[in-house]
C-alpha cells in the first residue's frame, strides 16, 4: 500500500489497516525510525493517577504473598478449586 506525505508531513493510513488494527479516530501513535524504516505503534495513553493506583495495587499484593495472606496458585485450576470451597 502506499501512503502519499501531505502538507504538514501528513499521511493517511490505508482503511484497511485501520479497520484490522481497530484504531479510530483520536487513537495515538508512537512514532519512530529504525534502520531507515519508520515504524507505527499503537498506543494506550493512560493517566498518571490510574497508573499509580496500578502500581499501589500491585505493591500490596506482592505484600500479602510475602506475609502469607494472598494464597498464590500453580494453576488455574487450583484457583476455581479454591474458589468453589
């Protein structure tokens, strides 16, 4: 597929790539050289806030398995069998 570079170094991605990656209006890209090549990547953007709470979740969980309070299991299986008790 080619891409024409417009004014203010714009180009249109193919529908075709748009609809097979999902993306949709107001979706961001990371942009990048490499080797010569430019490459895309879809992006997720999230907020600092959400992030941060992500990690504090993160970080208690890995306080409980420490302490014994968070059961950890081997398998899913294990997991449901916990579950159903």
């Amino acid at each position: 597929m080619i891409a024409t570079i417009r004014k203010r170094s714009q180009i249109t991605i193919p529908s075709e790539i748009v609809a097979k990656l999902g993306l949709s209006e107001g979706d961001q890209l990371d942009v990048m050289e490499k080797d010569g090549t430019i490459v895309l990547f879809p992006m997720a953007v999230y907020p600092t806030k959400y992030i941060d709470d992500l990690k504090k979740e993160v970080s208690d969980i890995k306080e409980k398995i420490a302490s014994g309070e968070q059961p950890v299991f081997d398998t899913v299986d294990a997991l449901f069998e916990s579950l159903e008790k």
